[in-house]
C-alpha cells in the first residue's frame, strides 16, 4: 500500500507538471494568434485555431511523456527534467510558428484565425508534432 500512495504522489507531481506545461502552451498559442484563442474556439467555432492548438497540447504532452519515462529514476530530478524539456518544446514551437510566419506570404497568425479553411494550418499543426518528434528522440 505505501508503494501506491508513494507513486500516487509521484503522478500528482508529474501531472501538475504537465498541466502546468499544458496550460503555458494554450498561452503560448493565445499569443501567436490574433485575438482571444478561447473566443475563436468556443464561441466562433473555429476550426483553424482548433487545429493549431490541438496540435501544440499533443506536442507538449507528447514531449513531457517522453520525459517522464525516459529520463531520471529519482523522482526530484525526473520532474525537473520534465519541466526543462517541455519548457524547451515550448521554446521551440514557438521558434518554428516565427519561421513559418517569416518564409510564408501573410500573416501566420491571421491566417490560423481566418474562419474559412487554410491549409497553412496543417503545416503549423504537423509542425508542432514534428517538432515533438525531434525534441522526444532527442531525450530517449
């Protein structure tokens, strides 16, 4: 029983971890894109914004996943690197949304709020998971 309480403890750690991550980066999305991003999504109903920022929480999750079960045993250093590496993957979706808006015609943000379909948003959405990719390979 006292195993249980103790890794019960441990998930609430890595949980609040990545909630906290998790919430950063629908910040984070909120500030790439024009507008209120929870206005766009529930009240617009807009799917281009959904789509971006579905793929940032898959990121980062995907991100702090690889983190905790790949890295430190010890459980202090473990949440720490889990905190560090989803920190980084924020840093660096947020580097690849600013390299798209500056090789791409438009604005990147504009267009990912537009109500009318863009494909631009499947190639910011596939490059937050490819950035997941490439920072989750890098901690295993």
């Amino acid at each position: 029983m006292r195993d249980i309480v103790h890794q019960l403890g441990e998930a609430a750690g890595y949980g609040a971890v990545g909630l906290v991550l998790l919430l950063l980066g629908v910040g984070l999305v909120d500030v790439l894109t024009p507008g209120k991003l929870g206005h766009q999504i529930w009240v617009e109903r807009n799917r281009n914004a959904a789509v971006v920022l579905c793929s940032a929480l898959v990121a980062i999750g995907g991100i702090v996943f690889t983190a905790i079960i790949s890295t430190y045993q010890e459980f202090a250093k473990g949440l720490a690197a889990a905190a560090v590496f989803g920190l980084f993957g924020l840093v660096l979706l947020a580097v690849a949304f600013w390299a798209i808006d500056v090789f791409t015609p438009g604005k990147l943000g504009a267009v990912l709020v537009d109500p009318e379909p863009h494909p631009a948003v499947w190639v910011t959405a596939s490059t937050n998971l490819a950035v997941a990719a490439i920072v989750s390979a890098a901690i295993y």
